[in-house]
C-alpha cells in the first residue's frame, strides 16, 4: 500500500508547505501518527531558499556562525543559510565572514563522525546544527555531542519541523511544529498506543523518506 501524502493547508509567511499523511508509522527511535515528508523542502531549490531564510532570520542578530552542520540531508538548506548569514548587512553577526557547510558520517553505532579533513571545520567553531526534523531530539542530541566531542562550540539547533521544544539545553527553532497538528503523539515502540490497539504499521520512515508495506 502506497501512502497518499497529502498537503496541509497552512503556510508560514514565506509560503514554505508542509506535507503529511496520517497513520502507524515506526522510525529508528519511536512509533508517531504523522509522516511528515520534507523532501521537496530539502531538495527543492525554491523551497529551501524560503526555509533557510525563515530559518537563519533567527540567528543573524545573535549568532556568530562559523560552520553548519547539516543533519538529514539538509545540506541544500544549510548552503542557503550560510549565504544569508553571510550577507552584508548591520545586523549581521556573520557579515563578509564565510561559513563552513558540514555533513557527518555515521558509524555503525549511529555515533557521528569527522574525518581528518573535515574535523578543522569544527574546531574551535561556533557551530549551528541544522536538521530536517526534531521529533525525538537523539539525532539532534548527537550532533551536540559530536560537535563538543571535536573541540567544537554548539551555538544553536533549528529545523524545519520539531516535535519538542528544547534538545541538549538549546531552543528548538523551527518552522512548524506538532501544535499545528493537535494530535501528533510519538512513543517508544512498546508503549504505542496503536499497537497495543492492534493497528499494523503501515510504513518505515527515516530521514531518506518512507517505505510503505
């Protein structure tokens, strides 16, 4: 069975959409009741330059930003960031500086790693960690933690969805979040409610997308 993403009818004030459908779905560290699919948001030039600039609005004040490390699959949105975080402008922390536009590699205990040639990026660097979604927080977790782990200074987490409103001591900033939905519910397998009432999951999701039964 193939899943009917559907496309909610409600927008930022950049006009940013946001996808979904509705269902039993089972990612890496939870059971939830929504997919949310971020692909044309991540992939999608228009769309990215419009989240990376509702986005970086939130840091260009405040922020000094060396290098973005970019969770997810969202390096075309982090390359957007960073030329606007790098924009001329007086109230721009980061103006004329360049920035860095990271991705890490996964080990195969999800733990992230650095290779040599990319590791100076990252120390003694303010760095922003960009993800696609924050639902649970352990990706974005482990992004702080890698960050600190390499000498690095984490200065900030933000995504284009968010399931919580905190990770690691930092905010969330995001563009949408669960309240637009009003009944998004994401537990750990053995205490989801959809389970235990017998519904079958009806796909996997993980941030590459979803793969239905």
């Amino acid at each position: 069975m193939s899943i009917n993403i559907m496309q909610l009818q409600r927008f930022t004030g950049s006009g940013i959409p946001l996808r979904f459908a509705k269902g039993h779905f089972a990612t890496n560290h939870s059971h939830i009741n929504y997919y949310v699919d971020l692909t044309m948001t991540k992939h999608r030039l228009s769309e990215a330059r419009k989240a990376a600039s509702e986005l970086a609005s939130q840091f260009k004040a405040s922020t000094i930003v060396d290098t973005i490390l970019c969770l997810d699959g969202t390096e075309v949105i982090g390359a957007c960031m960073a030329s606007q975080l790098t924009a001329a402008g007086i109230t721009n922390m980061n103006a004329h500086q360049t920035i860095y536009v990271v991705t890490p590699e996964h080990t195969v205990g999800s733990q992230l790693l650095f290779r040599d040639n990319i590791a100076p990026m990252i120390v003694n660097k303010h760095v922003l960690i960009l993800a696609a979604s924050v639902t649970t927080g352990y990706t974005a977790l482990a992004g702080v933690e890698a960050v600190n782990y390499y000498g690095g200074t984490p200065v900030g987490i933000c995504a284009i969805f968010a399931g919580v409103e905190s990770c690691a001591g930092f905010p969330v900033v995001s563009i949408f979040n669960t309240n637009i939905f009003g009944d998004y519910e994401s537990r750990p397998a053995h205490e989801c409610p959809m389970c235990k009432a017998g519904q079958r999951v009806e796909a996997l999701v993980n941030t590459y997308g979803i793969s239905s039964f």
